[in-house]
C-alpha cells in the first residue's frame, strides 16, 4: 500500500559525532566507530561524491567502505586533521595489507569556531579527489587496483567530537510503503491528528528528520518517526506503518 506525495529533494542533514579517541585505519573492528550514512538514508556511493561541512577541533574521518553497511575488510580511511602541519591522511586496506599516503602544506583546515566546506570524489576506475572550499584540491590520488566503494562513514576522534552538516540529493521516490496492522515502535518526533493518510504524510514530508509515519485510521492519531535508527515493528490491528520508499 502506497501514498504518493513528491520526490529526489535536496537536503542538508545534521549529524553529531562524539570523540572517538586515538583510534584509526589500524584499530581492531576499526567500522564500529564510525557513523554509517545509510542510518539517515544519505548514500552518497549512488554518486561517487560526498559534500559536507565539518567543525571539530582535532580530526576527522571519511570511511569509503566495500560494503553499505561498513563491514567491509576494503576499504579507504581519509583522516583530516588540524595538527601536525594540517596534514591530510588517506589510507588504504585490502587484502590485509594497510597503505598510508600523507598530503600536507595547508593552514587551518579544520576549525573549532565554524564549518569547513569538502567535497570528496571518487570514480568509477581509479581515482580520489578531496577538495576544499578554501584550499582548493589537497588529495588527487590513483588507486591501479581499486575498491569497489558501496558504503561511507564519518568519524571524529583525537581530542574533540564534530559538528557534520551533509550534503544530499534524497533518493525518496515520492512514495510512502504502508503494512497494515504494524505500529513503528521507534523514537518519535510528535504526535498529532490529521484526517488521512495522505494529510500526515504530508506532515512528515515538511519535516526534515522525519523517516515515516504511524496512522490509526479510526482515531486520527498521526505519529512521526524519527530517521537515524533501526526500524523496530510491533503487530497493532488499529495502525499502518508507513516508511519513505527509496530507489
């Protein structure tokens, strides 16, 4: 069961990330620290690019991973930092074999006091590019045995936590997917009443953290949920659980 409503809008998404600590490409398990984009439905490896904004004071972290989920044994580490010459890290594993390529020579990249505007690149072959609003290109690099890039996380770590304001176009396909008898048993953002279906996701579409909607038909009662966690489903009769479908 469907709701049409409109779709592929441009949005800009918010995301805290906490001081990891001193850990990077070489740390055990090293994914589990990072952010999954998908978590906030943002694949950026549908475009091969990643625009966004950071404010932190120490380091931040760019996973490109071989899987959506992160857990990939592949994949490429960019660390910026704002010590040691501003220098900018981009690491590589595959195979288990850990390379690190070093680019340096810039002044302030990061800032304590306001966003830095980047934009990472990457092909379909065999290239990255990292780009700042400031410095212009500070990483052009060759892979002559590329990975397969299919999921990207984000990180802070090193002495502070960041600020991350990211960049996309939204895959939503103008739809809301619905099941009947389901209730979202998630976090949500409010509660309100509104006389259909099509009315409360309508709410949800004008709210920028909202991934879906619950709706009791005999009462009204329209529940936004909140994006950014794992959907949890119980089985309620008087409900319908609708999620934004995504191509």
């Amino acid at each position: 069961m469907y709701i049409v409503i409109s779709g592929n809008s441009f949005e800009e998404v918010r995301i805290e990330t906490a001081n990891s600590g001193a850990v990077d490409y070489r740390t055990l398990n090293i994914s589990n620290y990072y952010t999954s984009l998908s978590t906030f439905q943002i694949f950026p490896a549908y475009r091969r690019s990643l625009k966004f904004r950071i404010k932190t004071c120490a380091a931040a972290f760019i996973l490109l991973s071989g899987a959506i989920n992160l857990q990939s044994p592949e994949f490429y580490e960019i660390c910026i930092t704002s010590y040691r010459d501003n220098r900018i890290f981009l690491r590589r594993i595959r195979h288990n074999i850990k390379r690190q390529f070093v680019f340096k020579g810039f002044d302030d990249v990061l800032s304590c006091e306001e966003h830095r505007m980047f934009e990472l690149n990457w092909g379909l072959s065999d290239w990255i590019i990292l780009r700042s609003e400031k410095d212009g290109i500070l990483v052009n690099w060759t892979d002559t045995s590329p990975i397969d890039i299919q999921g990207v996380g984000i990180m802070t770590g090193w002495g502070a936590g960041g600020t991350w304001i990211v960049e996309h176009f939204s895959l939503f396909n103008g739809q809301y997917c619905g099941v009947n008898g389901t209730y979202g048993d998630m976090t949500l953002l409010s509660i309100t009443t509104k006389p259909s279906e099509l009315s409360c996701a309508l709410g949800c579409e004008s709210l920028q953290d909202c991934m879906g909607i619950n709706m009791n038909r005999k009462t009204g009662e329209c529940h936004f949920v909140a994006r950014g966690q794992h959907v949890v489903k119980s089985v309620d009769l008087d409900w319908t659980f609708y999620t934004k479908c995504f191509n």
